[in-house]
C-alpha cells in the first residue's frame, strides 16, 4: 500500500489539463479507427491512468473506459466505502465499484451501441480475466492493440507534467544530497527515504548499492549491514502520479570525495548537453571519453512508457539507432573513473 499523501490538487492538475489529455488521446483514437479505449491498471502500472484521471491506485486493479464521445469511465474492485475518496482524488470521469469491472464497462459499450473496435492499451499484457469479461459482453466487438495511438498521444509533454516532474526530481536529488553520516544500510536507505517523504513523496522506493567495489547492483535492502568505501543509492520518487529516479554515489573515503564531485558535475553537464532526438549510444561514448581515464559498464534510458511509469526504453545491451518520443528521459550510468567506481542517474526532460 501506498504510504505517501495521495490528494488532487486543482491548482497542480487542473481539471482543464486531465480533459486536453483525453481530448488528445480522442484524437488518436480516431485518426486510428478506434471507436474506445480501455486502460489497465494496478499497483506497479498505475503511469496511464494517473496521466488521465491524477489518480494512482493503492491497492486493487483497475480499468479506465475512453470512449471517442462522452464521460470517460473507471472501473475498480475497490469496495464503494472508498467509493468518495477515490472521487476526491480522481477528479474526472465516472466511478463503478465491482468485482467484474471488465463485465460493467462491456456492458456499457453495448448499451452505447455502434462499437466495433475497441483498443486495449498493452494487449498482450492485459490480463485474461477481464478480457474474457469484455469480449463476453461484446461478442462482435475487434480487440486491438492500442498501444501505438496511446504513445502519439503522449507527447510533448504539457506545461503541468513538466512542472509535476521537475519537482519530483527536486525532492529526489534533495533525499539524497541530505545524507551525510551513515555507517549501515539501514541508516542510509532510511535517511533518503524520510526525507523524501517528509518533502511531499507521494511515493519512494530506495535501493542501495552497499558495496561498489565488489558489487555494482542495486537492491532493497535494510538493517545493520555495514557499508562498503564507496557505495551508491538509487531513489524512485513519485509526485503525483509523475515518476523519476535520481542515483548518487558515496563514499566513506575523504580521498574519494573530490573525484566523486568531479564526475558529479561532469554528468549533470553531460546530462544537460543530451539530445534525446539523436541516438543515444554515441552521445554517451563520447561523453564518457572526456572523463580521466574512463571505462563504461553500462547505461540505460528510462521513460514513461504506456502503464509504466518508468519503462527501459534504450540500453547499452541493446543500443537503438532511433530514438523512441517520450515525454521524459531519465539516463542512468555506470562507470569507473581513474579506477574508482561511480554510478548516477539524471532527469533529462522533455522529448518532443
């Protein structure tokens, strides 16, 4: 469950941008032929919805019904006692509670008459218990992917995701640059996380690498295991509904300290110099190479991405020559420098 404060705020998602948001969607919609859309979600792949509605589930599945005209529809087998909680944070549309929502919204496709083609966001993940619910109650209805029209839809980004995801990424940088003494895994993870959430985190997941000279991956890990010389955290911090990860690398070293900010400043100068128009792989290559004596591990470039709200989209594993619109990038790498080892992670910005 959730354990951040979840509230709509009309002044930060206008009611306004939630209905230019769907008007979009609409738009491809039909520029696609598809006479509605429906959107999964749950806990892990709330990213659609939320960008919709402002509302993030907690807990139970979910489905949001768009259809080309009319009031957008959410589905939950939520019980009605959260029934007005979930009206006060979703601002828009209509709200059944069910223990059937694939059945409710099928139905009332078929009342509405004149469907022929639904798209399901995400197809093939879409789980199969409601999709039998909604071909039940639409017997004649073509199923397609949505996916394609969804992402159209998605960008540029506007003016309030813009600001939702910047202050997100202040409140993440802000988590970790707060850390100052810890001696344990516990003490730091909990230090980033308290932080974080006593600045407006509607959500945090921190992960924490404790030892990067014999261990480079990140893990949720808690408790008095001690801390290795250099270490790195990764914070995920969601404001409502918009999702970034920033990573720091430490060290308990004075030594280390002033290579460590040295590469520092060069990624965040790197960062803002990244063309996410062009491919990645040989920005990052070159980036790298003006850094002493520099070895890559590894890169990777995150973005919202359908129900996700944070979904690799490039890689050093598989390096794309094209580059895939999103309405924000995050870039995380990994690398050695003079011999030391240094991991960060960077909100980009906005992709057109």
């Amino acid at each position: 469950m959730r354990r951040g404060l979840m509230a709509w705020d009309g002044d930060e998602i206008p009611v306004r941008t939630l209905a230019d948001r769907a008007g979009r969607l609409r738009a491809a919609m039909a520029a696609a032929g598809h006479d509605a859309m429906i959107l999964y979600t749950n806990f892990i792949r709330s990213a659609a919805v939320s960008h919709l509605t402002a509302f993030s589930p907690y807990w139970a599945d979910g489905m949001l019904l768009v259809p080309r005209k009319g009031e957008i529809v959410f589905a939950t087998t939520l019980s009605k006692r959260v029934g007005t909680w979930i009206q006060s944070v979703k601002p828009v549309g209509d709200l059944v509670n069910s223990p059937t929502p694939g059945k409710v919204l099928g139905e009332r496709l078929a009342k509405a008459g004149g469907v022929r083609r639904v798209a399901i966001l995400e197809l093939d993940a879409f789980p199969a218990g409601l999709y039998a619910e909604l071909s039940a109650a639409l017997p004649d209805v073509e199923f397609v992917d949505g996916s394609d029209a969804f992402a159209s839809a998605r960008v540029p980004a506007d003016p309030i995701e813009l600001h939702l995801l910047k202050r997100a990424d202040t409140v993440a940088q802000a988590a970790l640059a707060s850390l100052r003494e810890a001696n344990t895994v516990g003490a730091a993870v909990g230090a980033v996380e308290v932080h974080a959430r006593l600045h407006g985190a509607e959500e945090v997941y921190v992960a924490i690498a404790p030892d990067l000279d014999s261990d480079r991956r990140f893990l949720r890990l808690s408790g008095d295991r001690p801390l290795g010389r250099r270490f790195a955290i990764r914070a995920t911090v969601a404001y409502k509904g918009s999702w970034v990860r920033h990573t720091k690398t430490y060290s308990q070293d004075s030594k280390d300290r002033s290579a460590i900010e040295r590469a520092d400043i060069w990624f965040k100068v790197f960062a803002d110099r990244l063309l996410p128009s062009r491919p990645l792989h040989g920005q990052i290559g070159s980036g790298v190479a003006r850094l002493p004596n520099p070895k890559l591990v590894d890169w990777l470039a995150e973005a919202p991405a359908g129900t996700r709200p944070l979904a690799v989209i490039d890689s050093s594993a598989r390096p794309s020559e094209t580059f895939i619109p999103a309405p924000a990038l995050i870039v995380s790498v990994a690398l050695t420098v003079d011999g030391m080892p240094w991991c960060g992670a960077h909100l980009i910005g906005a992709i057109a």
